[in-house]
C-alpha cells in the first residue's frame, strides 16, 4: 500500500511505500449495500401496483421518465414537498411504520391538489443511519398506498444510509409531487367574491401537522396511549394517517368550477384558508358548523390550549376547504357526500374590514 506525503518548501509530493493494513469496506463504515439492494427489490412490485398511463421508465434506473398525458392541450406542471414532522417520533416509538408513508405522499398531493392539479408520480427520500429493511419496506408499503389513493405513480426515490447522522432505529423522510393541470382549470382564487360558500371536508386525525405540540402533550402529562377514547386507543387515533382528498375532487372540478381550495395544514384553519384569498376578502367561519373529533377535545383539555392556539396549531376537524359560488354549493355537497367525503358548509366569504383579520372563526 502507498501513502501520499507533502515534503519540502517546494511543495513536492513523494509517494512512500506504508505497511499493508486490514482491508476496510464499506459495511465496516456502517453501510450496508446488501441491505439497500434488498430493499429496492421489496419495493419493486410496490412501485408496480401504482403504475399509470404516461410511465415510461420507473425504479432502478438513473431517473424516471414520465410523458404527460395527452389530454391536456396546454399543459402545466405543479410540483409540490413536505415531510412528516415529528410524527415521525411517535411512530419510532410506537414501531409503526406502515402509516406515515401515506402522510408523506398525502401532504404532497394534497398540497397540488389545491391549484386543480392531477398528481403523476412521487418520488420519496428515506434517509437513515442503518438501514433496516422491515422497517423501511412497510413506510414504502404506505406510500405505495398513498400513491395508489391518489391516482399517481410511485416512480423513484432514494435510500440514503448514513452512519452517524440518525439515532440508532431512526429515519426521515421527504417527499416530492408533480402533477398536471389545463392552464385554463388553474385553481388560484382570483375569481373568489364575497357571498361565497365555504365547505369544510372532514380530516382524519391531525394528520402531519402539530404533533411537536402533541408530543409535549404526551410526555408532559404522562399519558398512556392505550388509553380509549370514544372506542379508539389514543395511539390509533394519534397515528391515523392523513386523508388524501384527491380523487374526489378532481372529479367535483370537473362538474363545478372551484374557486378556491385551502390544505389545512400548520398554521391550521386561521393561516391556510388566507392563502387562496386576496387582500380585500376575509373567510368568516363558524365553528359550531361541523362536530369536532373527541381527539381535538381531548388534546385541548389535556394541554389547557387556548382556542386560538388550536385553530393556528390543528386542523381541529377539517383537513381541506373548497370555496364555490352559492348557487353550486348545495350540489357540491351532495357529490362529495356521495363519493365518500364528510362536508359540511361552514361560511362564507365576506369583505375584510381595513386592518382585520383574513380568518375570522366564531
């Protein structure tokens, strides 16, 4: 073996010959190439459950490849990331791996869906210290699932196995959305009039959003997550993973022209709905419209939170809102209520006083 040394005021580098060593390998530094290569071939028919028109090269490869489809005559692409926040802690706690892969993918197809977007493919990022196949193959289960759920193709990701840089039995994940829509059928709240309806679609827990707070919760009053409530321990009701609202909207847009969508995500019902709005409008929102899930009763209890907290933290019951004109909501209602979706109508769409608030909640 040769080693490299610098000598001299000259600079001069001289190749000295240096005792023969153990020879070293990757697995020595901690990584695992035999692990990663598993893996990638339990997620192979997991990818293939989700393959949709328009794939042409998928899993394996140096990139994906993916053709728009061509119905669209004046295509535009909509992308979107996020992760899973520190549910991610809960679920290392509670060994529950095969829910929060349908968060990730949920939070991004969600998110496009806002704009009127059809998500195509997801692609995820699965980073750890040493990777555990078992585990890492159930998290892609779920967002082969969430893929499935929103009608796009799992094409790509990446398995990155670091040694040093997680707590032994850790991950993190991120995800990455692309998705379609006609320039012409962009949702982006323009078109938004005072005397618009707001409709509120029920959420399915907390989903990703909050649980740092949920998590203080927990630890601070010491609770017992086998502990039921209405029926349910409250570690399934904390880990349920977050509803993807994709399907049945796209094809509500098809039938009724939407005006706005909000993804109740951080910053809850009092900072997303804002966001589809401009300037001179306001959202005034009635609070006694849907029934809050015990979760949220509960969480507010245990933590003594104020009512402002909950609704800027949780999306206390409503995981995403769709604003219509007045004479459609009735018949939105109804087609969403028969495509499977809790909805209820919950305000309306005023004019903002100089100085207030864009979320009023009462």
């Amino acid at each position: 073996m040769s080693a490299l040394t610098l000598s001299g005021s000259t600079g001069q580098l001289n190749l000295k010959k240096s005792k023969p060593s153990q020879s070293l390998t990757y697995r020595d530094a901690g990584v695992n190439i035999d692990a990663g290569d598993n893996l990638v071939e339990n997620i192979k028919p997991l990818a293939r459950r989700t393959l949709r028109p328009g794939v042409l090269a998928g899993i394996g490869g140096f990139g994906a490849l993916f053709k728009i489809p061509k119905k669209y005559k004046s295509p535009v692409l909509v992308s979107g990331t996020d992760g899973v926040g520190t549910k991610l802690k809960l679920a290392f706690e509670l060994k529950r791996h095969d829910t929060v892969g349908i968060d990730l993918v949920a939070m991004s197809v969600n998110d496009i869906l806002t704009l009127g977007a059809e998500p195509l493919f997801f692609l995820d990022y699965y980073a750890c210290g040493q990777l555990n196949v078992k585990n890492a193959t159930e998290v892609v289960k779920g967002i082969a699932l969430g893929c499935e759920q929103a009608g796009c193709a799992l094409i790509g990701g990446e398995t990155a196995e670091m040694p040093g840089m997680y707590p032994q039995g850790e991950y993190d994940l991120a995800g990455f959305a692309v998705g379609v829509v006609e320039q012409s059928k962009i949702i982006n709240g323009q078109h938004i009039r005072p005397g618009d309806v707001i409709l509120g679609l029920a959420s399915s827990g907390a989903h990703s959003n909050g649980y740092s707070l949920i998590r203080k919760i927990i630890s601070t009053r010491q609770i017992n997550l086998s502990t039921r409530l209405n029926g349910q321990t409250l570690k399934n009701l904390i880990m349920e993973p977050t509803r993807i609202y994709v399907k049945p909207v796209l094809a509500l847009h098809k039938k009724i022209p939407l005006k706005g969508i909000a993804h109740i995500t951080g910053g809850g019902l009092l900072e997303n709905v804002p966001r589809v709005l401009s300037k001179g409008l306001a959202a005034k929102i009635d609070a006694s419209r849907w029934p809050r899930p015990a979760l949220f009763d509960w969480l507010q209890s245990q933590g003594a939170i104020a009512d402002q907290e909950m609704f800027r933290v949780f999306n206390c019951g409503i995981g995403l809102i769709i604003v219509l004109a007045p004479e459609e909501a009735q018949r939105a209602q109804n087609f969403l209520t028969r495509a499977g979706e809790k909805v209820w109508r919950i305000g309306e769409i005023i004019r903002r006083r100089p100085g207030g608030a864009q979320t009023l909640i009462e």
